[in-house]
C-alpha cells in the first residue's frame, strides 16, 4: 500500500499531540515504538541486512569496537538492534 502526502496531513490533523510526538520521535530515528514487534537483538545476517555489510565488515566492526556483540550461548553472538541502528546513523557506538 502506497500512503500519499493527502492521508499524511489528514492523519497529522487528526492525531493527538502524544501522537505526534511520538511520530516525530520515529521519524527523526530516535526512538522504535514502545509496542514495536521489532527484537532487541540482532542475528549477525540480520545486522548485515540493516546496515548494510557482508559479514566480514561487521566482524571487522565489531573488531574494532564499534559493536558490541553478545554471546547467548558458546559461539552464538548477537548484537543489540539499538547499537546497529546508532551505527547506521552515524551514531558513535561502544558499550564494551
């Protein structure tokens, strides 16, 4: 489905404030909805996907600390969806 600018505006004027609060906050990427189904971590070809890399570049990524992966189970890495969003966007990312 294709949303034109006219359904926009009209959904703008009939939100709520916390509505368009919340929208703005979405859309300037500060924040996933709070009822998002989205999940909080990241398989590595997950992560691949969003940013986009190959995996050897996010190895390297995470190589050089700019990721943080975590370990679920022995050799079973995951990485925070937050953290790989904060990259995509410029955003400077170190937890360690």
């Amino acid at each position: 489905m294709t949303v034109t600018d006219e359904q926009i505006i009209q959904a703008v004027f009939a939100a709520t404030d916390e509505a368009k609060e919340r929208a703005l906050q979405i859309l300037r990427g500060e924040e996933l909805p709070a009822d998002s189904n989205e999940p909080l971590f990241l398989t590595m070809g997950e992560a691949c996907e969003l940013i986009p890399c190959s995996r050897a570049t996010l190895w390297r990524i995470i190589k050089a600390g700019r990721l943080t992966k975590i370990e679920i189970y022995p050799n079973a890495f995951r990485l925070r969806r937050t953290d790989v969003l904060d990259l995509a966007r410029g955003k400077a990312v170190s937890r360690g």
